[in-house]
C-alpha cells in the first residue's frame, strides 16, 4: 500500500489526524485557536519530519511511529502514551510527561526536558541525547543508554534491566530499587546513589557524592573513582575495586573491597571486612 503524504499546513482542532496509517507529514504545524488534543491518536506507521507541535497529547495509542525533526513545546504535554515500535530523531521534547508507557522506542539525537519522562516504558534506546527531568524512567525496564547527559533528581528508580555507557549523570537519589543495572565509563554525581538497589555494577566510573550504595544487595564497583563519597556502602553487600581513597565507609554487611591503580587490578590488594 502506497504512503499518503501531507505538507505544509497547519492543524488545530480535535483528533486531527485519528487513526490515519501509511501516511508522511511533512513541515507541518499542529497549534491555533481551536486548541484540539490528540492529533494522531490511534494511527499506525506515520512518519512526521520537520513539524511543531503546541499541542496536548498527541501521539497516543500508536504502532509504527517515526518522528524527525518534531519540535514539542512545553504546551505539548503527555505528547507519546501508550505507543510502540517508536523512532525518535533530531527531536525537542519539551512537555511534562513527554514519553510513558511505551514500547521498543529508540532515541537519537534529542533534547528533552519534562518532568517525569519514561515512566514505565518497556524497551528504550537512547543514544547521544541531552536530559532535564525528574523522576527520569521511574519504572522501566529494558534500558539501553549511550552518550546520555542527564540533570535532575530521582532519576531511575525502580528500574530493571539496563546498560548505561559514556553518560554523564548528575542526579541525586538514582537508581534507588534498581535491579539488574550496568553502567560503564560513565560520570555520576548526585547524592545517595543507588539505595536499596540489587545486582548493579559500575564499571570504570567516577562517582562522587555523600552517602552512595547504602542498602545493596549484589554491588559490584570495577575499577571506579569515588570522590566526596561518605558513609558509604552502609548495611551493603559489596564487591569494589576502587582507585581512589573514599571519604568513609559505614557498617557494610558484606564487603571484599580492593584499593588498586586504574586498568592494573593485577596489582590490587584486597581487605575484607567484618560482616
């Protein structure tokens, strides 16, 4: 079946484009007086290039979505529910609640800032994106982040089943009751990383704040810096080789910690403490 195509106008009222499928919008502006919700609600393998978007709720219920170039405003609230098969490129998404329970989405290239983005989405690439939220993926599972720089708080809590690469966090309470996590190469900064969290690894990271890796179940540290970092690993278990000294370490109940040079574990002198 052939692609309809639409260019170059604007729309403004109610559900203006439900249920359309096999269809490419191009240059497209979606704002104007009669102040209409739900644009593309329930459509299926729709392509939108180059569009402004001032809208609320736009992309809801969708299947086979692309979206390039899309400016969301801040008027564009709670612009992606309850959507799958989701590829989102060169985009701006600046409403609260921009992206929630979706499925298989990929992110490039985007900037995002809303409060509360990702809640309990299923599958998530994220590559070479800038982030400003809190509450930042509450609940999701089958996270994959690359060049990712994320400011603001709460941030992936309740997460399971993710890798992080090369990303720089700044965000305080992270990964509080997060399962199953790798975060490699990264910068993290923010207080009370990871509390309450199970089976998460970082790998070659810096991290810095008061109060890290408290509650753990599983922790493991290779390789990592940690700077600023007090009362760290308290009623923890824990298995780290760090490179730097830590401000202070407070009644883990299981640790095997490791003082050695970055990339020379070879050379790494182990001490285990009380359980």
């Amino acid at each position: 079946m052939s692609e309809k195509s639409i260019e170059n106008q604007t729309f403004d009222e109610e559900r203006a484009l439900y249920g359309e499928h096999d269809l490419i919008v191009r240059n497209c502006r979606f704002d104007g007086p009669a102040d209409g919700e739900s644009a593309f609600k329930e459509c299926e393998n729709v392509t939108v290039e180059d569009a402004f978007m001032n809208l609320r709720y736009p992309f809801w219920h969708d299947r086979g979505l692309t979206l390039r170039n899309v400016e969301m405003t801040e008027l564009c609230r709670a612009a992606l529910w309850y959507s799958r098969d989701v590829t989102i490129e060169d985009s701006r998404l600046h409403g609260i609640k921009a992206l929630r329970e979706c499925a298989d989405v990929q992110m490039r290239g985007c900037d995002i800032v809303s409060p509360e983005f990702g809640w309990s989405t299923r599958g998530i690439n994220m590559e070479d994106c800038a982030v400003q939220s809190e509450y930042f993926m509450m609940r999701s599972t089958g996270l994959c982040f690359r060049n990712v720089r994320l400011s603001g708080k709460y941030s992936f809590q309740y997460i399971e089943d993710a890798v992080l690469e090369d990303c720089d966090l700044d965000t305080k309470d992270a990964f509080w009751h997060a399962h199953n996590v790798v975060v490699r190469n990264s910068v993290v900064r923010g207080e009370y990383l990871g509390w309450y969290s199970q089976n998460v690894t970082f790998e070659s990271c810096l991290i810095k704040g008061t109060q890290p890796l408290c509650y753990c179940e599983g922790l493991h540290l290779v390789n990592c810096r940690m700077e600023a970092c007090d009362l760290a690993f308290e009623r923890s278990r824990v298995r780290a080789e760090i490179t730097t000294p830590v401000v202070s370490i407070k009644n883990p109940l299981q640790a095997v910690i490791s003082r050695c040079r970055p990339r020379a574990r070879s050379s790494a002198t182990s001490t285990k403490l009380p359980a």
